[in-house]
C-alpha cells in the first residue's frame, strides 16, 4: 500500500493556542473591528486605516511555492516576499498613493472589495493579545474593465487591545495563487 502524503493547500498548519467561541464578547468585538477595517480599506480611507497598525507591526505576503504531491518543501518561501513591511515602510506606500500623484497605476483609483469569512479566533501569547484567522477574497476593478480581478487566500492576523479597539500587530496573506493576478500590488490585504 502506498503512504499518503496530506500537503497543506493555503498556510501552513500552526497550533495557534486556545480557541475562543464565536459566542464570546471578544470574537464579536473582533469581528466588527475587521468588518471596519475592511471598510475603511474598501472606501479607499488608507491613511486612516494607517492609525489602526501598532509601531512594530509585520505585515508580510510570502511567495507561494507551486510543489509536486510528493514533494515535502514548503509551499510558501520563508525568505521571498511579495510585501515584507514594517510601519515605516507601510506608511510612507499608502502616503506615497494616497497624497501624490506620481502612482499613475493608481490613477484613476482602483476599486475594491474585500471579503472576510471563516473567522477563527485564538487567544495570542500576551494578555489582550489575539491571532485571528480568516479567509479573504478581494476584488479590484480598474478603468473600464468589465471584469473585476480576484485574489483569494489565507488571512493571520495578531491583534492587540488598545484602549476601547484593537491595533494590528502583525499580517500574514497566504495567497491561493502562485502568480499576482493584479497588474501591480497596490492593494492592502
């Protein structure tokens, strides 16, 4: 009999801690804060959205990896990546879009959409500190095409409380696609 090889198809398997029910007060809360990220990301409000990442956030897209069945290498590249961030970085690209008018890839504005579903909360590490797992679908139109683009994959996010709401402390997009299926990465997952 030939042994079966299971290979992760979106990210790869992680023990993320203690789950918390959908039922307690902190997924709902966790959960409306993504809906009003995506949001604010949605209504193109970047640079509001700028306020919401902690000052030492990672915010990273690694490169997916087409593999064999067979082959045991991971599927996503531990040292290759679409965005790899920090707030720095990440703030001075959304002013760069959001308040100049050299980004001629995004004039006129893209327009998105962005879809979270399958939502899993963990309890983080830290007290007042979460990973969220989610699954995201995104859909850019630009000029007239009449057909949005798609990107779909996986979504780990850790959020720390602040205050009354959450700030992002780290991002981590598991694209389904080997190949960026948008003409350029102007988009924020």
């Amino acid at each position: 009999m030939t042994e079966t090889i299971e290979k992760p198809t979106q990210a790869p398997p992680q023990d993320f801690g203690k789950r918390v029910s959908s039922g307690d007060p902190r997924y709902a809360e966790v959960v409306d804060w993504l809906h009003d990220e995506a949001a604010l990301l949605d209504e193109g409000h970047t640079i509001a959205w700028t306020k919401l990442l902690s000052e030492d956030i990672v915010y990273r897209v690694p490169v997916r990896q087409t593999r064999l069945r067979d082959d045991t290498a991971p599927q996503f590249a531990d040292n290759m990546f679409h965005y790899d961030e920090n707030h720095t970085t990440l703030t001075m690209k959304i002013l760069r879009l959001a308040t100049t008018a050299s980004p001629w890839c995004e004039n006129p504005v893209s327009r998105s959409r962005r879809l979270i579903t399958n939502i899993r909360l963990f309890e983080g590490s830290a007290p007042e500190e979460f990973t969220v797992v989610s699954s995201l679908l995104i859909t850019r139109s630009r000029h007239s095409e009449p057909h949005p683009r798609l990107m779909s994959g996986a979504r780990q996010d850790v959020l720390r409380r602040d205050g009354d709401g959450f700030l992002l402390a780290a991002r981590t997009l598991y694209m389904d696609q080997s190949t960026v299926g948008f003409p350029n990465l102007t988009v924020i997952f």
